[in-house]
C-alpha cells in the first residue's frame, strides 16, 4: 500500500519553509545598554510584536525608527521627559516636566485655587486649575441633557459623580469657577484614540471606531490587533500572530517557537517530502516486502525488528493512539514535536521494516492495531 500523503506533506513543509524565512534576521531591542528582547523578522515584517518600552519614572520612552534591512539590527529605546501641560481656567497652557518650574493658578475673587493632583510617571498628562469658593449648586448637564445635581458647601471642592458613559469616547466635566448659585456644567467628550504600532517606531493614530490598519498577510498564520488600555484612558495596539496548527508542537511554555527544534523538522521534512516525490504513488507492481508476507503474530520478526527501533517517545504516541495513556496531543505536547514529525519517524521505520505506514492522523491502521497492541505490551 503506496503512502499517498506527498501532497500535504509538500504543503506542510512550505509553510515552515515560509515561516523560517520570516525568521532570518534579528532585531536586538535594547535600552539603557540591556537587552529587552530578540525578534526574528524579514522584509515582509516581525516574527512577534514589538516588546514594550522599559518604563523610566518621569520619562516618556519610545523606539526609535529602525527599517528591516537584510541584515541584524539594533533598536535602541529614546527617552524624553514627560511633559505637563497646566491649564488654566480661561484656557491658557503653559508646559512643563517633572521637577520644573509649575505655574501659579490664576486667581479668582472670593476663591481658593490649585492644580488637580496627578502623578507624572510614563506618559503626557494635562493638569486642570480647580478651585473651591463659597456655597454653590451644580447642574450636570451630558449631551445637552441633565443627568444630575450636586450640592457644594463653602470652601470645599465638590464630589462629582462619574461622566455618563459614551462608547468609544473619554468623558469629563469641564473646568467652571464656583459662584453663589446655580453653577451649570457640562460633560465634555473625546473621541478615544488607538496607536497601532505598525513597525518599529512607526504608529498610527486612529479613533477607537474606526477600522484599523491593515495587518500584513502571513502565510500559515492568522493575525490580529492586540489592544492595551494605557493611563490616559487611551489604546495601544499591536500586531499578534496566532501559532499555525503545524508548529503548535514547537511553542514553548516561554511563549516563542523553539529555533532549533524548527530547524531540524524543516530539514527532516524536506528530505522525506523529497524521498517521497520520487516515489511512484500508483505503482501497480507489487513490493518485495508487501504486508502478505508479513505474518499476523506479534511474533513475526518484522515486528519484533520495528519495536526494536522504535524510540521511547514514539512507543509513547503508538500507545497513546491505540488509547493506552495520556492523548496523542498530550505526548506531542511533552516532547516538544509535532503530529507530522512523529508519523513521519514512525511510519519511516515501518515502511523500511514492515512495507507500510502504520499510523495517520493519530490513528493506527486497523490492520496493524493488534500487533501494535502486543509489540507495546510490558515495555517490550
């Protein structure tokens, strides 16, 4: 019986063929003189997403341009201090950073004025004056609707509730100065926005309802923008490439493919994909050691030749398919390989001993299930 899976094994070896050429140069993120992380990449784009900046308190911290050359890069972070922007109540701003000099709040008759507290830590923040004055009552006003009031005793600031929720907006209540009376205020809305790293030190800005960038196609691998809310309420985004069921065997429990065991599929693969082709699938002659002349006897030595071959972790899957242990999943998963690896190894040595392929699909051939059966039995 002619194995006739060529064709996927073919298709197979050319997604890992495509996948290790992403994976041809290295990109070195580096900051402070510290490796943060290594990506493999080629000319169509990263192997996994951009690692995150090392935050510095105070600094706002980005990559710096890098395009993905035929060679190694380094990708060196760029520090910047933070900048604050004070604003005062009839709208003038005057910027500053972290330690710097800090503006005085414009004063207001018969109030008490400071800035809102904040922290300055990773990124641009925009502190408001408020102020607290003499007994006053608040109408809170959302989309031209009122939402509610609030009653403030002299010389204090008032509780606000929360700004109603607006889908893909950032909402506040805008700055007022307080007065005897009525004070009306109303909610102020922002479109949230959305930075898609699309390469290293390239973003782009979008609003959160808008359609997002167009991710680079990836053969064997589907792709998605993974978002992240950051403090000022905004996103950030990044490009994530699911694992492609042929390589799940090779991720490691650290979250990345394991190179060298890749490696080694890809030429396994090639040089059986290529033995293969050369074989004349419907060959109507019949093979010398056809599965005839094999007796049906764990005791035949053909059999007694295969288990003798066969390694440890491959007894395992065997038995694992004939429903003995753990699932065939499970085994691939502890040895670290992939279903097509194993048959491949598997049916490799049945078909030099043998004549035929015994497993496909983590299922052994029912022909072959009995004597599978006995050659496994007490670790023999």
């Amino acid at each position: 019986m002619p194995y006739p899976r060529c064709k996927q094994v073919k298709s197979k070896l050319d997604i890992l063929d495509g996948i290790m050429t992403v994976r041809n140069r290295t990109a070195t993120f580096m900051a402070d003189g510290r490796v943060v992380s290594r990506v493999l990449f080629d000319a169509e784009g990263l192997g996994a997403p951009v690692p995150q900046v090392p935050t510095r308190k105070g600094f706002a911290g980005e990559w710096e341009p890098a395009a993905l050359e035929d060679r190694d890069i380094t990708v060196e972070a760029v520090y910047r201090p933070v900048r604050i922007t004070y604003v005062q109540h009839d709208g003038a701003s005057f910027e500053s950073r972290p330690g710097g000099p800090v503006p005085a709040v414009l004063p207001v008759e018969g109030c008490q004025g400071e800035w809102e507290p904040f922290f300055a830590l990773d990124c641009d923040v925009v502190v408001r004056a408020r102020y607290k004055g003499p007994r006053h009552t608040l109408k809170l006003v959302a989309d031209g609707k009122a939402v509610g009031q609030a009653e403030c005793r002299e010389s204090q600031f008032p509780r606000l509730p929360p700004v109603p929720f607006k889908p893909g907006f950032a909402g506040r209540w805008e700055p007022y100065v307080p007065r005897r009376g009525e004070v009306t205020v109303n909610a102020v809305y922002r479109p949230l926005k959305c930075v898609y790293e699309v390469g290293i030190g390239r973003t782009v800005e979008k609003d959160v309802a808008d359609d997002p960038p167009e991710i680079p196609a990836r053969e064997g691998a589907g792709a998605y923008w993974s978002r992240r809310k950051t403090v000022t309420g905004d996103y950030r985004a990044q490009v994530r490439y699911e694992v492609p069921p042929a390589l799940r065997g090779f991720v490691a429990t650290a979250g990345g493919p394991s190179r060298e065991k890749l490696l080694a599929a890809v030429e396994e693969l090639r040089f059986v994909s290529d033995h293969w082709s050369s074989v004349e699938e419907d060959d109507p002659a019949p093979q010398a050691n056809d599965i005839k002349s094999v007796e049906y006897s764990c005791e035949g030595t053909e059999w007694e030749a295969l288990a003798s071959r066969l390694s440890s972790a491959q007894r395992e899957y065997l038995a694992a398919c004939i429903g003995d242990g753990d699932s065939p999943a499970e085994v691939l998963r502890r040895h670290g390989t992939t279903m097509l690896a194993m048959e491949t190894g598997i049916n490799a040595l049945a078909e030099d001993v043998i004549g035929d392929p015994v497993v496909l699909s983590g299922e052994v051939e029912p022909d072959y299930s009995d004597e599978i059966e006995e050659v496994l039995k007490d670790g023999n």
